[in-house]
C-alpha cells in the first residue's frame, strides 16, 4: 500500500469536521456531498501555496465556507422574497470594532424548520408547488399556504434582529457627552514608554473581576455619539476547560433598540483573549459560539496564532513604520505594534499616551491612544477605500470626503468613526 502524501494525511484528519461543517451548512445531502467534493479538490490544487501546515485547519474551513458562499448566491437570482442579495451584510460587532455579518442568512437560520424547508424546496431546488406537494405528501393548497406564511415570516424577521426589536428600548442614556470634545493628536519626540495593555482589543474592558466599562461610538465628521456599550465582569467561567470570566454587555443605538449580549474572555499574564459568546435571538433560542467552533469564531473574535491572544506586554516591533499620515506594515492577517508616543488633547485634558495600531488584511485599521496605566483615551477606526464596497456602493474618500486620511502601504485609508470610555468624564 502507498504511504498516504502530506495532504491526504491532512485532509483525512480534518475529514470528519470538514463534513459536519458543510452538512450543517447545505441541507440537501447531494449538494452538500458536491460542495465536500470541490471543497477538496480545491484544496488540493492550492495546498503548495498554503506557507504553515499548522494552519491547514482553518485553510480549509476558510475553501469550504467560500463554497457554501457560492452555493447560496448562485440561487439567490431565483429567490422571489425581495433581498438585493442573499449576503446582503449589517453592521455588527467583533474584535476590530463594527464589522459585517450575513443578514439574510442569519435570518433564514432563526426561521422555522417548516418554513426553512418550503422556502429551500422552493426558491433554493425550484421546485414547483406541484412536486412540493408530492414530496411532502401535501394537499397543493397547504403547500400554497404554508409557502404564504414562510415568505411573510422572513420578511418580519428579516433583517436580523428584526426591525420592529431594533426600534424597541431605550435611548441611550448614559454619563458620555453627546458630542466628542475636540480633540488633537501631536507626535512627540519622546521614547513610547512599555505599557501592560490587559483591555480585550478594542472593547476597553480588562477581563478581570470587578471591572466594569461603559464607551461610545461618535461617527465622524459631526462627532455625535450613535452607541454606547455598558460591559460589566459579573463572574468567573470555566469553558471547555479553560478558565475566564463572564462579561455582560448592553447596547443602547441612539434611534433605540438596546440588546443584551453575554461574552467571555480570560487574562493570563502575558495574553488576553475572546473565548466566546452568547446571545438569545428573537424566538428565544440561545445560541453559543466559542473557541473551539473553528473559522467561524476566528472571524469575529479569533485573534493571534491558535487564539492565542493579543500581547499585554507591549514595546514597539518595528512591524509597522510611521512617518506622519503615511504607514508601511508588515502583510500578515493582523498587524499589531507600538508606533510612536504621542500628547493627546481631549477637551481641556492633556494626556501622555502610546499608540497601538493595528492593521487588519480584510481593510479595518485602528488607533489605540493608551496612557501610562494602560488604558485607552482615543480608540480611531479607519477603512481602506474598497472596505464593504458591496454595501456600500461608492469608496470611502467619497462617502466621507471631509474626514483624515491616511496610507498604508501606499493603499488609503479613511477615517471612520471613534470611541471614548466614561473613565474620562
């Protein structure tokens, strides 16, 4: 017998998740059976470029997600339910700031099995509402209407969370000014001084008991406050063997609509990172994702090699250089580094601070301007120019042709949006 090559052995490790991963994805068998196929052969035809095989997990959960992608959007066209795409994207929380998720497909997860399985059978197979009958063994007059009452479902429900909770709740009610004080950024000529940076990126709470945090999201130019986070440590965890904390947090959008979420994260002394979350949608269901859900997780909250974590030992790495407005990095998933020291103006308030920067591959970069304590004064939120260019249609120079801008890579970059916690008011 032939000695199995370096990526058979790989793949028939990965074999049985790769299956469960796309069969929870695709309910037809058939389809879900091709979709495995080309998912491997795929793999197969790109494995040399593929630099760390410790990787080759997530490599192929990344080739068979890209597959389901594909799958859903080359039967969105017959869909009659009025969506401009099946992937259509909304604004949503993550590890980086706002981020985008799949509404439509978060929407037809949360429907009914019924309604899921007419809604497939119709749109998704085309099949019409005669062999629907036949293979339900259904009167054509319930099909008829149970089809009726699936579309009407998804269009309440749709987009996720549905509109009518967003405009549920409270305004946003919170000790944050409603505007952001002016602020100026001067680059000093000082040594970055070593900081023990324990927040979670880019949600400004250090996972520790006691801690407790509200921030807000000011959209720039006009600097009016849009969200306010409230997040608060409220016990110790013990998940899948590791142990963290549990952090509640609530967030209030200006228009209404708060919502509670549930995360959690450990701090050790040299990582702090996400070990997952949990949420509760619309038909009361509870839904959990952790560390060990794959690709899935990574994409939101994974963060270093493994989830290892981000570094709380900070001095600067030189994997990114600034000079001004103009930033060469290092092109790698995430780039993260100390990039100077700076004196920040914030209202009447001077602060003495470090900037963390990172650069993210998927077109989010972020300024962190941390102080000697180790916690954030200005958190700033860039996007290149093509990020979300399906949602948003024009580039971002153009949809914000007032705001900084500045290169990476010779690439722009604009500025989107910042956040400040109640620490300083």
């Amino acid at each position: 017998m032939d000695t199995p090559t370096e990526f058979e052995a790989l793949l028939n490790k990965q074999l049985p998740i790769l299956e469960r991963f796309i069969r929870y994805r695709i309910a037809d068998r058939q389809d879900a059976d091709d979709i495995l196929q080309e998912t491997c052969m795929a793999a197969f035809r790109a494995f040399d470029s593929l630099s760390g095989r410790i990787a080759f997990k997530s490599w192929l959960l990344t080739i068979a997600r890209n597959k389901c992608t594909d799958y859903y959007r080359a039967r969105a066209a017959r869909m009659e339910i009025p969506l401009d795409s099946l992937y259509e994207a909304s604004l949503s929380q993550s590890n980086h700031g706002r981020n985008l998720r799949a509404a439509v497909s978060d929407t037809l997860d949360r429907l009914g099995d019924k309604d899921k399985q007419i809604l497939y059978l119709c749109y998704f197979r085309n099949y019409p509402q005669e062999e629907i009958a036949r293979r339900l063994k259904l009167p054509l007059g319930t099909v008829k209407s149970r089809l009726h009452y699936a579309k009407q479902n998804f269009r309440q429900a749709y987009p996720y969370p549905p509109k009518q909770e967003q405009e549920k709740g409270d305004k946003i009610m919170t000790a944050l000014p409603n505007k952001l004080p002016a602020y100026s950024i001067t680059p000093t000529d000082k040594t970055p001084f070593p900081v023990k940076f324990e927040e979670l990126i880019g949600w400004f709470i250090i996972p520790r008991m006691g801690e407790h945090i509200t921030w807000g999201s000011y959209d720039q130019p006009a600097g009016i406050l849009t969200e306010s986070v409230t997040s608060e440590v409220t016990g110790n965890i013990m998940l899948h063997g590791i142990e963290g904390v549990e952090i509640h947090s609530r967030f209030a959008p200006a228009e209404g609509g708060a919502s509670e979420h549930i995360y959690y994260a450990q701090l050790t002394d040299t990582h702090c990172r996400w070990l997952g979350e949990s949420y509760t949608d619309s038909e009361g269901m509870k839904h959990l994702l952790t560390f060990l859900d794959g690709e899935e997780f990574m994409e939101q909250w994974g963060f270093g090699e493994d989830n290892c974590g981000s570094e709380t030992n900070l001095t600067p790495k030189r994997e990114i250089k600034r000079e001004g407005n103009e930033i060469i990095a290092a092109k790698k998933k995430i780039a993260l580094d100390v990039v100077g020291r700076y004196s920040l103006t914030l209202g009447e308030k001077v602060y003495d601070t470090v900037c963390i920067m990172m650069i993210y591959d998927d077109g989010a970069l972020t300024e962190q301007y941390v102080d000697c304590e180790g916690r954030t004064v200005l958190w700033r939120r860039f996007n290149r120019g093509n990020w979300a260019i399906e949602r948003y249609v024009k580039p971002w120079q153009e949809l914000l042709p007032e705001n900084e801008r500045i290169t990476v890579n010779g690439e722009l970059y604009v500025h989107w949006y910042d956040c400040v916690t109640d620490r300083l008011f």
